[in-house]
C-alpha cells in the first residue's frame, strides 16, 4: 500500500500594496491588476529545510510555485492600516518539502510591495505554526538577479545551518554586500561604506567646500553607507550633491527607509522647508529691531500669542508647506504664523532657568549630562601639547572659590570628592581661533562647581578662554568668573553662564549626540547586514536596534549637516562644525561607551562591591546616572540570558565565522581609521560578545534617548539653551557695558542666538524631539514572532517586566522632594530615561533605535 504524501497547506501572506503606501497610486494599482489579469502574477515556493536538490546545487528541495489571489484580499482586525491578508495554497509533498526553512518570492507585477510576513498553518509534522517574518520591499522580478529569499524565524549559528538552507544563507549575503560598483538604485539592497564626502559643494564655489571626513589622519571619521553617486566635477574625491528637492530620495537600503506611518509624520521636507523655503520669509517678519529680540517678553510671545505675519504670507506657506508635524510646528490657523508649544522648562516658572542651582542641575538631568567630572587636581590643568598651544592651564585659584565652599578648603574639597568640573576647554581650544573668525564669537570654558549637602550642585567659578592674540604657542588669554546675585556683577554672571551653555550646546549636538551615537552606529550596522545572516542570532538581538538610522543619518548629511545646512545655522561652530566633530573622533573608544566604565573615567562612580552592581555614585542624585545604570543592567542582563542560549563557550565564539567577520569588518572598515587601537576587543569570549552588544543596544536606545528627547523641553526656549553667540563679553568703558548696565536682559539677548537663528533652531528642536507615531520602544518588537525560540522569548519578557519596574521606581523617584536633582527651580520632573512614551513632545520614552 503506497501511502499519499501530497496535502494541501493554507499560508497566509500580508503586505502592503504601493497603491496604498504611495498616496493612492492608482497607476500602480492598474498596472498591478492589469499584470495579474495576463498571467504575471505573484508567485511562492517552499525551501525544505530537510531535503536537498543535487539539481539545484545542493540546495533545498523547492515546492511547486503557489500564486497569490492578487484581486482578493481580507484585513484582519489584527492587523494595521493599509494591510492586505492574501490566502495561499501550497501542494504538499512531506517527502520533498518535511519542514520548509525559507520561500522564495517572486513578483512579477508592475510595481514593488511590502512583505510583511508569511504564516504556514497546519504543516504536517509540526505542532505549531510557521512564521516567515519578514518587512522587506520586494521589486518587480526584473530588478533582480535572482528571486528574494525570506527565512523562517528560527536562528542557528552559521555551523548550525541546516544544509539545505546553507547556500541560501550565503548567497543572500553576497547580495547584501554588492560589487561596490556604480550608483545605487531604490531597489537596491547593497550595504556598502563610503567617506563623508558629500557634505561640501565644491561645484558651486570655494565657500560651499568641506574637508572630506574619514581616511585620512587628519580627518578621521566613522564610514557612512556607499549611495555611488557620481563625482563632483571640481574634484573627483567628492561625491556630487542630491538635489535639495530629492532630498527624501537619497539613497540608503530600501528596507531601511522609513516605513509609511513615519513617513507621513516626517513627509513634506519639514527640515528643508524651514531651511531653505522660510528664512527669508522669517527673517522679514521681525520688524523693530530686525534679527533681534528686544526682552525675554518677545521671546515668550513664540509660545504664548505667536508673531502675526501678512495672510500673503500665510497662504504661501499652506501652498508650498504640507505633512503633520510641520503644521503641528508652523500653526496656520488664519491668525498667528510662529507659535510653538511651551517648553517645559519655563513651564512652571518664567524665571528659574537662570538660577545658577538650575543651571548646574541641567548637568546632571539636562540633555548633556554626559561631560561632568569629578575634579582631581587644581588648578585644572590641560592636556593639550605644550609647544603647539603653550600654558593652557587653568587661571582660577583657590582663592578665587574658597569662600564657597563651606568652610573647606580646596584641597580638603577635592580629597572628599565634592569638587566638579564641565571643561570644554581643551576640546575647543585648538578649534576656536577659527570659529571666531566666523560671527560667532565665545569662548573656551571650564566650570567649577561644589557639591552641598542637601545633594545639589553649586557653580563656584566660571573661567573663559581665548587664544593669545600674537599666536596659539602664547598660550590662553583667560579670565575667571564668580557668582554674584545682584548689579552689573550679576549680569555679568548670567552672561558667563550663557556662554558656557553656548558651548556645552554645540559639543552636545554635535559630539554627544551625532557623533557619538548616530555616526558611530552607522558602521555596525552596515557590517550587521553585509556579515551576519538574517538566521543569526546576534542579527535578531541587534536588528530593531538598528531601524530607520541609516535613513535619518542620510537626511541628516543632506539637510542638516551639509555645508549650509540648519546646524551650520544654528550652531556655534558654524561651518567647522563637522570638522570639529571629526577632531574629537580621535578621542573615541568603544569600551568607554559602556556607562559604567564611563561613569568611572570621569570619576563620577567609584567602585565599590557594596553598592548595588558594585558602583557608587559620588553624586547619589544624578538622575541621568541612577536611572542610565538601571537601564544599562537590565540590557545586559537580557543579553547574558540571550546569547548564553547561543553560545556555550568561548569557542563558539571563536569558530562562529559569521560573527568573526562582523567584528573583523567592523574595525578595519566601519571605524576603519580607529582600526589600530588597542581597546578593540577581541571577540574571543562569551563575555565580550555580551559587553559589545551591550554597549550598542544601549547607545541605539537609552543614551540617544537622554540626549534626544529633551531638546525642545530644554532647549525650545533659547535663553535656556542658546546655540551662538554673536559678542565677546563687554568690557568695562565701552558702550556694550553701558548697555549691560543700563539693560542687562536686552545685552544679554544681543549676545546669544539672534531671532532668526533662535526660531528655527526651536523648529529644529522641536522636530527631532517628537516621538513617531509607530515608535517601537525598549523592551518591545514589531511582532510576537520574532524569533522562534522558548528561551529567547522567556528572556525577553523578562527584560521588558525588569523595564517596567524601573519606569514605576522612576516616578517614584521623581516624587521624592529631597532629590531635589529630579526636579529642580524649573519643577521639571526628569523622564527622558522612562522606558515607555506615547507618540509626539512628551520628554519621555526610549525608542529601540536611533530613528529622529
């Protein structure tokens, strides 16, 4: 009796058709139907996990082709906006198919659609369902060279791959990495790098040039990702410039574009509109005293009333201006144009911002609580090299701060770690020679502050710096500051605060938060995909840690941080912006990257096994720290529990050649200019596997969320957080002191960020602070079926329960009145390192990825 082996299984297949993605594309939707009706349709094929093909190469078994009913169509409950379910039936044959491991897609239609997954119900054999997951664009056929592949949602390490699915495997990689040659087309896939050549644009003129960032000593720099744009015609080592109007073309891996919902949130050129499209219009709009606030009533008329503007005006920014957020921003109701949500800091109270306890407190909860350190020797001395830049050391003297220490001296201060420091004076200084030669004029600082009893931080001398007028060799020319409550003195006071919050806020946008986690990141993540397979297990852990960057980043290289661009703008470096991020490149380290390891380098934490996790905090209020640690642990403990269900020693380490080449790649090409460096590890043990990826969940979601999402609660009003300043600070006999003296709110506001530069720095702020609609936040994922595995998924609801009581032991925190660090003058609560958030302006949440 010859049993029967062919059955029938039900797959279910959803996507999102282009039609519906693409603003109702009813050209694709005509030619789609049009394909399906002469017979090009969509077709599926099972892989066997189990059988191979010796016709095949060795490869597994395929199923017969199963065609999707492209016309009928259901949408579940279950399922989003814009999602189509399609049924498919696949012949069945248990001895050629057993267990399938992957499908191949084929689309023969006009246009390209989203794959979303592929569920197998009732598969003989197996007692629960099989999930493809998928969310890939799939092209027509003709823009590939074979059909696309999608893999089943159980992992194996390369040496566990079943030997059907190994060619699979590889082939799928090789297509990931491409040639390296040409421009690259939106349906293209290739993860590849390239240098920071395409910020400059020489073709239109000396002024438009920028230094080429990354291969060279001079310049180094993380590598972005290859778009293969043609040379610029000046000079063939520079890549040409896209178009500003296709600016939300530029090319990064189709899979890693925005998908629609944050698309629709993002749309319309927000960022190029107010650029480019506004500042002329702006500018025109400030009358009395043109690119000037006359008194910090002005700049409360941004949130409170808004700035009426012509309805000439008006109508033109409806016509050429479009999508959510910007209309959120720009308010074009018929009867005020500038008016922007309140910034919490000014929320509470008008005022508080310039109290010096808030001015230190946003150091330790602000949006760049990651510069502070503990003081250890005083005079603060200087690491920069003596014969280049001569006696930079500090110029403060204890006579100078004793008087607000409470009765100790500086030495008995310094022994019982009460003194700080916020120096930006050596990573500056080299640098501000030429940023003075711009319109921005500020200084080199170093701030000194003194931790009180009752927790808070107290400034206690601000010293700012210039290079000597006859040469860097002369050394600084400094001058100290100290606090003062009331007269010129004071004015004085809250001038050099300013200029130190100038230069803590450029350093922030530019180091702490672009360089040191977007750009970094870039490299891991294209090495991510060039190296290990979608099978990998380390590819599932890291892979939602990696969404939407590359595509951020290259809006960000078009808009924000090419020459001209909004953070030459807004910023105190002005055109050496990048450059100067690339200065302070030199000084990054990986393993430093790591909180605890950074809390001890700035003397911040000691160890100590008593403590929880075996740190202590010198300052036990340090809500950027307290809250950050707890994060940090609950990270690593996940991924201990994750990758020990993987790896059984270290020599599944060492022979996991996917593994090996990732990190291998990610060394000698992603940080390719770091390669040599000692602090690499070397990725032999268990243990250094789990502290890498470790340290870039952590830098993907909490740390970038503590230095993104507070910029508009921060830094929405511009007197808080200003990102210029246009003077140097008057001198005694000349007419910018009289004014100081005769109306210091009105000197103050001349010195810092102009009108114009404030308004669409706000803008800009207020942009990159907004949460998306569809955000996926730590501890969660897009979909339940990520990953195949009991233990995986046990770990990770752990994970997500361990997150939710640190959000509930943060409000608790939070409510407490003696960590007066939490709350503040301003009555500011400190969130930005709550796990959870709904969407839009809310300064709380941390988002999976690095995706604003």
């Amino acid at each position: 009796m010859i049993r029967n082996t062919r059955h029938h299984v039900e797959g279910t297949v959803v996507l999102m058709k282009k039609s519906v993605l693409d603003f109702n594309d009813f050209t694709a939707s005509f030619l789609d139907g049009l394909h399906e009706f002469v017979g090009k349709r969509v077709s599926l094929q099972l892989i066997s996990a189990v059988n191979t093909d010796p016709e095949n190469g060795w490869k597994g078994k395929l199923g017969k082709p199963a065609n999707l009913d492209w016309i009928t169509t259901s949408t579940p409950e279950s399922q989003r906006t814009g999602e189509s379910a399609f049924t498919v039936i696949f012949d069945w044959d248990d001895e050629e198919i057993g267990t399938p491991g992957a499908f191949l897609i084929r689309n023969n239609h006009h246009s390209e659609f989203y794959l979303k997954t592929l569920t197998l119900k009732h598969v003989p054999g197996q007692d629960d369902d099989i999930h493809f997951v998928c969310n890939s664009w799939v092209y027509p056929a003709k823009n590939y060279q074979k059909d696309r592949v999608f893999f089943s949602n159980k992992a194996y390490l390369p040496s566990a791959t079943p030997m059907p699915l190994i060619k699979y495997r590889e082939e799928e990689l090789e297509t990931l990495r491409g040639d390296g040659k040409g421009e690259l087309e939106k349906w293209d896939r290739v993860y590849d790098y390239a240098f920071y050549n395409d910020l400059g644009n020489a073709d239109k003129g000396p002024e438009h040039a920028r230094p080429i960032l990354g291969g060279s000593a001079e310049y180094p720099y993380p590598r972005r990702g290859r778009t293969g744009r043609k040379p610029a015609k000046s000079d063939p080592n520079y890549e040409s410039r896209l178009d500003l109007a296709l600016s939300l073309n530029i090319y990064v891996p189709r899979d890693e574009r925005f998908g629609h919902l944050r698309m629709s949130d993002f749309l319309a050129y927000a960022l190029k509109s107010i650029v480019q499209v506004l500042k002329p219009e702006l500018e025109s709009l400030f009358d009395s005293t043109p690119n000037e606030f006359d008194s910090f009533e002005d700049v409360l008329k941004l949130y409170e009333g808004g700035i009426d503007v012509p309805e000439g005006l008006l109508k033109y920014v409806r016509d050429n201006i479009h999508g959510e957020m910007l209309k959120e921003i720009f308010r074009t109701d018929g009867e005020k144009f500038l008016k922007f949500p309140m910034p919490q800091v000014i929320a509470a109270d008008k005022s508080a911002w310039r109290t010096d306890e808030e001015f230190a407190r946003e150091m330790l909860a602000g949006i760049n609580p990651v510069m502070i350190c503990s003081l250890q020797e005083f005079p603060p001395q200087s690491k920069l090299d003596h014969q280049l830049y001569g006696d930079q050391s500090s110029k403060i003297t204890k006579e100078h701060i004793e008087i607000y220490l409470d009765g100790l001296t500086v030495d008995e201060a310094i022994k019982e770690r009460k003194l700080f420091i916020l120096d930006h004076h050596d990573s500056l200084m080299p640098y501000l020679r030429r940023i003075n030669s711009t319109s921005t004029k500020t200084y080199a600082s170093r701030t000194i502050l003194f931790l009180q009893k009752n927790g808070t931080l107290k400034p206690v001398a601000i010293e700012l710096s210039l290079p000597h007028s006859e040469g860097d060799q002369y050394g600084a020319i400094s001058k100290v500051y100290l606090p003062a409550k009331q007269g010129v003195e004071n004015s004085i006071w809250q001038l050099a605060k300013a200029y130190v919050g100038v230069v803590d806020s450029g350093y922030h946008q530019l180091i702490s938060h672009w360089l040191h986690t977007h750009a970094v990141v870039e490299p891991f993540i294209i090495a991510s995909n060039r190296q290990l397979s979608v099978l990998h297990p380390i590819h599932k852990l890291l892979h939602p840690h990696f969404r939407d960057t590359m595509n951020i980043n290259g809006l960000a290289r078009q808009i924000l941080l090419n020459g001209g661009g909004a953070l030459e703008l807004t910023l105190f470096p002005s055109k050496y912006s990048m450059e100067f991020s690339s200065f302070l490149y030199k000084d990054w380290s990986f393993p430093e990257q790591a909180l605890p390891q950074d809390l001890l380098k700035r003397g911040i934490a000691v160890k100590d096994l008593s403590s929880p996790n075996g740190l202590r905090l010198l300052i036990e209020d340090y809500p950027f720290a307290v809250d950050g640690l707890e994060i940090w642990f609950a990270i690593k403990t996940w991924v201990t529990d994750y990758c020990s269900a993987y790896y059984k020693d270290n020599d599944s380490i060492k022979e996991d050649s996917e593994l090996q080449a990732w990190w291998k790649e990610i060394i000698e090409k992603g940080h390719g200019d770091k390669k040599d460096e000692p602090w690499w590890p070397k990725m032999h043990t268990l243990e250094e596997l789990i502290e890498a990826c470790t340290i870039i969940i952590w830098i993907t979601s909490a740390l970038h969320a503590a230095l993104n999402f507070g910029q508009y609660p921060y830094g929405g009003f511009p007197p808080n957080r200003p990102s210029m300043s246009r003077r140097l600070m008057p001198e005694e006999g000349t007419q910018e002191y009289n004014e100081l003296v005769e109306n210091p709110d009105n000197a103050f506001l001349k010195t810092i960020t102009s009108q114009f530069q404030a308004v669409l720095g706000i803008s800009l702020v207020e942009i990159l602070s907004r949460h998306a609609s569809d955000e996926v936040y730590l501890g969660e994922r897009d979909t339940p079926h990520w990953t195949y595995d009991g233990k995986a998924l046990k770990a990770f609801e752990k994970f997500g329960s361990k997150l939710s009581e640190i959000e509930k032991r943060i409000e608790t925190m939070n409510n407490d009145e003696k960590l007066r660090n939490r709350f503040g003058p301003v009555k500011m609560a400190y969130t930005l390192l709550k796990p959870s958030s709904e969407g839009g302006l809310t300064g709380m949440g941390i988002p999976n990825s690095i995706s604003i």
